[in-house]
C-alpha cells in the first residue's frame, strides 16, 4: 500500500510597518517589512497605525507616507516625521554709534595718497550726540517634538545700559548721549565722554596730529610739523619744537617755543611759556612769556616778558592794551625791535573780515529764500512732489543758518567798534633797558629810541609819544 505525502504551502505575511525615533525625538523614521507569499502590501493606515501607536503626533510627512505606499522601500529607515527646534530669541544688546578702535593707522586722502600725520583716531562728541541704542531682548519661538511635547526655547535677558562720565540716558533709558564735548573713551567697557584728551609723550610721528573738541594735555613735546587743534586748552609738558598750536582756549607751555616756517601757536586765551624764539604767537587775550627773539607776537590784551630775561630783542610785539618787558632791543642786535602797544591789531584785522562774510552770508540767504519760496508756492498749491520735501526742509534749515550768522556778525562787529574805539592808548613798560634801534608805536603814533633809555614808560597823548618813570 503506498503512503502519499502532501507538503503544506507556506502561509501569506503582510507588509509589517514599525516606527522608530531619534534619541531626541526630533526624526520619526519608518521601516517596512515586505509581504511574503502574496501578502498584503503596505497601506496608508498601516503607517498611520504605527505612527499612533509610536505617539507621533505632529510633523508628519503626507506626502512621503504616501510615496512609500504607491513605491514602497522595504528594509530601510525613511524619514516620515520631523520636530520643529525652538527659534531661539535674542538676548537685549546695546548698538554703539562710535568707532571702539584705537588702533593707530594713517588717514587717507582724496587722491589716494597716504596721510601719515593723520593718525590718531579721537572720537569727538558733541553735546547731545547719541553714543548707544539699548535694544530690548527678542522671545523666541517654541517648538515641538514629533510627539507634540512643547520645547522652550532658553530665555533671554535684557540688557543693562550704564553710562559713565560725562554721559547721560535719555527719559526712558534707551539711549545714552554725550552731556558733554570731549572724545568717547571705551576703556573697561564703560562708555565715558572726557573732556581733556591725553598724550603720555610727544605729539610727532607715533601720535600722528591731534584734533580735539575738548582740553589737550601733553607730557611731552610738539614736533615739527605736527599740529594740535583743540577748542578747549592745550597744555604741553614740554616745548613746542617747530610744532604749532590752536586752541579755542589758552595755550600754556612749561618749556618755550622754537618756531620754524608754518609753525603757529594761536589762542583764543592766553598764552604762556618760558620764551618765544622765532615763532609767530597770537592770542585773543594776553601772552606771558620770560623772553621773545625775532617773533611775530599778537595779542587783543597785554604783553608780558618777564619771569627769565624779561627781553624782547627782534621781530615785532603788538598787543591792544600794553607791553611790559625787563629789557628791549639789544646793543648789538642785527634786527629791528618793535614793540605797539594800544592798537587791537587782531580786531582790527577781523573788522575787515566781517564785511566780506556778511556779503556771502547775505547773497546765500537771498538765494535760498528765493528757491524756498518757489517751492513753498508749489507746497500751498498742493503740487509740491514728495521728492523735492526734502531739499525744501534743508533750504529752510539754511535760511534758519544764514540769518543766525548774520546776527552773529552783527553783534561781533559792535563788539568790535567798542574796543577800536578804546585803542590807540596803550603803554610800553621797559623796566630796565630799551637800547637804541627800538621803535614803539602807540596808536598811530611812532617814537624810535636813538640811545639807551631805562626805567621807562612809554605813554602817548594828543601831542604824541611820551616817556616817563616806570613805576
């Protein structure tokens, strides 16, 4: 009898579907086992089902479940859901409006070339002038895993704006200004406005020149060729070395000053150092020196050699009020000594300015009025373009200008008439010896000394240049 052996036919499996997560639950991947023995192939449900049964609830990819049922990948890890990080906000920061740098490079000029005395880098400031901007801190934006569990994004914190000296914050803190004129200092991190600028040693090729709103104080020396500039005083430790000075207050040197062609010392004080040697010195007020040789002095008030020789031999001292030296001229000296006393040359000389800038400040004014009107014309009329808003507002700020210079001149020119009206009867004190070839001018009177002459005060009257004891 034969036995017959039927062998069973293995059983269909469906397309199985699991789903995997990253370890920070930001990536969702799905694996598909294939169907075997005419199984079912993956469907949408089927992933669907293993993504909820996996707690994947946000991110999913539509479109790639979908793909992966039309086009299955077997065995493999297809991304299908992805998190969203946290958008991380910003923290409060303060914007700065100045140049931190203090790094020492030439300027460079208009054609190209390299200024090498240009080299200092001070930030001048004026009063008002916005130095930083607190910004508030920016949220940032949450996100979520694929599971839908919320992620924070870190918190931000505001920032703090402190000011140091000679700063101030504006009403609601968000701005620090300058409260005074001087130049930014940044050191430690503090934003300061100083009023005196200093240089540790000599102003010459390592500084470059200086140009400053404020005071200048110098421990060192002014070289020659280089420039200091500062509205405030200039104070220099050592001497002015065929250098030169201007300074919209006093200029005070504890050496002297050695003059070389272009060098200039020019004040709108006083000035003051140990002697003048063939240098050229103005000043809107006095000038105190212990010797001059063969300068070019000015000054709006007095004259003062004294304190070293007390001479002054050569060149020409011209001061609105009086001169006072210990002696003038020298026996044997090559070069006539000059000494006015009584006449404002500086007034004088600016009296004859002011004509020519009230001409030019009157012909820009006319100008701009005219142009003004035409287009505050087209502004009433309703046919001015937007474009053209902004030139009206710049002539009118012109306008506003000019006519300020105008009142300014006006008032300067009286100032002026009144001094001119005083001058012409100043004194020239020699308090020792004035030797022969000295010539005094006061006013417009003019006595030149033929032989020694001491302890004597020049004065002048209606009947001209008179000589009488020094007190």
């Amino acid at each position: 009898m034969d036995v017959i052996t039927q062998q069973n036919e293995p059983l269909p499996e469906d397309a199985i579907a699991e789903v995997f997560l990253s370890a920070d639950r930001m990536n969702a991947y799905a694996k598909i086992t294939p169907p075997q023995h005419g199984g079912e192939r993956i469907t949408l449900e089927d992933l669907k089902n293993a993504l909820a049964k996996t707690g994947v609830v946000y991110g999913i990819d539509e479109g790639r479940l979908i793909s992966l049922v039309t086009s299955p990948v077997y065995d493999s890890l297809e991304l299908i859901a992805t998190g969203k990080p946290p958008l991380e906000g910003k923290h409060g920061w303060i914007e700065t409006h100045f140049t931190a740098t203090k790094d020492k490079k030439p300027a460079l000029r208009e054609d190209g070339t390299v200024d090498y005395k240009s080299l200092t880098h001070i930030e001048n400031v004026r009063v008002g002038t916005e130095l930083c901007t607190l910004h508030p801190p920016v949220p940032g934006t949450p996100g979520s895993d694929v599971r839908g569990a919320v992620l924070q994004p870190r918190a931000v914190k505001p920032a703090k704006l402190v000011g140091g000296k000679g700063t101030a914050l504006n009403e609601d803190k968000s701005k620090l200004c300058a409260a005074i004129d001087g130049f930014v200092d940044n050191t430690g991190g503090r934003v300061s406005v100083l009023a005196a600028f200093s240089v540790k040693e000599d102003v010459d090729v390592s500084t470059g020149n200086i140009t400053f709103v404020g005071h200048v104080n110098i421990n060192g020396s002014v070289q020659t060729g280089f420039t200091v500039r500062a509205d405030g005083n200039v104070n220099v430790g050592g001497s002015v070395e065929g250098g030169s000075i201007y300074a919209g207050g006093s200029i005070l040197i504890s050496g002297g000053y050695n003059g070389k062609d272009g060098s200039e010392l020019a004040a709108g004080g006083d000035i003051r150092c140990k002697y003048i040697n063939q240098g050229k010195a103005s000043a809107e007020n006095n000038i105190h020196s212990g010797t001059i040789l063969g300068s070019s002095v000015t000054c709006g008030g007095s004259v003062f050699i004294s304190g070293g020789r007390g001479a002054v031999i050569g060149g020409r001292v011209s001061a609105g009020r009086n001169i006072e030296c210990l002696v003038a001229g020298a026996r044997l000296a090559g070069a006539e000594t000059t000494l006015e006393a009584g006449n404002d040359i500086r007034a004088t000389i600016r009296n004859k300015q002011i004509p020519n800038e009230e001409k030019e400040a009157a012909a820009a004014l006319a100008s701009a009025e005219r142009l003004a009107a035409v287009l505050l014309g087209l502004r009433q009329q309703g046919r001015l373009p937007p474009a053209r808003i902004p030139e009206l507002e710049k002539l009118l700020a012109a306008i506003a200008d000019s006519r300020d210079k105008l009142a300014g001149l006006a008032a300067e020119k009286e100032d002026i008439a009144r001094r001119l009206q005083t001058s012409g009867y100043g004194n020239v004190t020699v308090k020792n010896t004035a030797y022969p070839g000295v010539v005094i001018i006061i006013g417009s009177e003019t006595m030149k000394i033929n032989t020694d002459v001491q302890f004597t005060c020049f004065t002048r009257d209606k009947d001209g240049i008179h000589m009488r004891p020094a007190q």
